[in-house]
C-alpha cells in the first residue's frame, strides 16, 4: 500500500512542478531544447519554400506562342498549386493552419525573449496560410458565382496573374 501512496505522489508532484516538457526536465543538456527548436524552425522554413513557385512560366509561354487558357485558367494553376502546398484540412477549425503550437510545449506565461520570438514566427505562419487559404477559398467560390468580386478578391486575383 505505501508503494501506491508513494507513486501518486510522485505523479501529483510531477503534474504539479513540471510545466513544460523539456530535456531538462528529463535530464539532459539545455542545448538539447536550442536543437528540438532548430529542427521545427528549419520544418517551418523548408515548408515556406516549398509554398514559392519556382518560376512563373511566362518566357516559356512568351516562346511558344501564348497559347495558354486565358486569365481564369492561369489564376486556377495557381490556386491549385497554393492549396497542394498549403492543405486547408490540417485543422478543421482554422484552415491553412500549418503549426499546432500546442505540441511545441513552450508557456506563455514564463517563456524567455528567444522562445517568445520562436512562437510569434510560428504564429505569423499560420495566420498567413489562414489568410491564404480563405482568400483563395473566396477567389475560387467568386469565380463560380457563388460569392461576389469584391475588390480584395479581384485583388487577389491580379495578384495571381
């Protein structure tokens, strides 16, 4: 019986003095959490090359002689290839949201200036595929009719071209 006390007791203590997970709380060297932060840093980075279009196809078509499909077909290329790149599904209540800051494990509360400016960065990323993906979502409903051409989705639009 005095086993059992004692486990709850370690978890209670656990629950209750362990914030955050972090290497050192398990132990291991500080540099550890600079590297686990480096890792999501260089995931947040590749994933907005990943998002740029790597060139614009226009000497390609200048040379060929236009041919293309006319304004609304370019402006569907590249919505479809935004949306492969940015899947509006990853979190059904925010769409576009690439980064679930809740798995980085970092306390607002008592984080330092470095892990502050890590979770803004992370932050300012999903607020721009959020507003990339209903942006695009209200471009693409316009172009069927079923919503209006306002002026930011007609700017949005020019942007595209």
């Amino acid at each position: 019986m005095s086993q059992l006390v004692t486990f709850i007791a370690y978890e209670q203590h656990i629950e209750k003095s362990i914030k955050e997970e972090s290497p050192i709380s398990i132990g291991m060297h500080p540099n550890t959490e600079t590297a686990s932060r480096i890792l999501a840093s260089n995931e947040m980075f590749s994933f907005l090359l990943d998002i740029l279009p790597l060139d614009s196809g226009e000497a390609e078509d200048e040379e060929a002689g236009g041919g293309g499909g006319g304004t609304a077909s370019i402006v569907n290329e590249k919505i479809e290839f935004i949306r492969e790149r940015i899947p509006a599904d990853k979190s059904p209540d925010y769409p576009g949201r690439q980064f679930e800051l809740s798995k980085i494990g970092i306390d607002r509360k008592e984080s330092k200036p470095f892990q502050n400016c890590f979770i803004q960065e992370f932050e300012r990323i999903n607020k721009l595929c959020e507003t990339v993906t209903m942006t695009l979502t209200l471009l693409k409903m316009a172009q069927e009719g079923k919503a209006s051409f306002t002026d930011e989705i007609e700017t949005a639009m020019s942007c595209l071209i």
